[in-house]
C-alpha cells in the first residue's frame, strides 16, 4: 500500500477528483495550503501598487491506493492537473505500512 500525495492549482480539483474516481479510487483527503517552489512567488499589482505573494494558495490531494495502482495513480493525477504554467504542482509516493478501517475493524487493503 502506498500514499500518494500532490500538490496542485486549486481550480483543478473536480477535475482531478472526477478522473481519479474514473480509474475506481474511492477517497482521497483534500487540504487547503500555500506554498512556493522554484519561482518563490510571484508579483502582483492591485490598485496601482505592486505586491509581493510569497505563498500561493495551493491543494494538497492524499490518496491511499494498492500498491498496483500507484502508476495509474500518478498518471491520472499528473495528466488531469497539468495546464503546463509553472506551479502545476509535485506529487510525491510514500510507503503506508497499515491501514485500519475505523467503524468495521477490517485491516490493510479491505480498510481502503
């Protein structure tokens, strides 16, 4: 089993969501953060004054698959995110070594 998390542009969660729900996923957890990467934000103006935006609003998308669906995962993700502007985003894959379903006690890959 496997977390898979990415960071993306707010405006493309349903987007996200609808394709990952295509490819059988389930759940996925979704929290507001803001962030910079490479370009460290970016300049706006606003009622003739410019503005510096350190951090930009961003999602972060956590999804617990079977190991076997990662690569289709990531795919998906990658491919339904992308607008290809800078800031679309990373996704990262870490190990998750138990999952326990609350409500019914079922365990690892029944719990997801």
């Amino acid at each position: 089993m496997k977390i898979v998390m990415a960071i993306i542009k707010p405006f493309k969660l349903e987007e996200v969501r609808d394709a990952l729900t295509g490819i059988g996923v389930h759940g996925l957890t979704v929290t507001e953060v803001k962030g910079y990467g490479r370009q460290k934000g970016h300049t706006e103006i606003y009622r003739g004054a410019e503005y510096a935006v350190s951090f930009l609003p961003k999602l972060k998308i956590e999804v617990a698959v079977a190991a076997d669906l990662v690569t289709s995962v990531i795919d998906t993700i990658a491919g339904s995110a992308r607008t290809g502007q800078i800031g679309d985003g990373k996704i990262f894959v870490m190990p998750l070594e138990k999952a326990i379903r609350i409500r019914t006690g079922e365990t690892d890959a029944d719990a997801l």
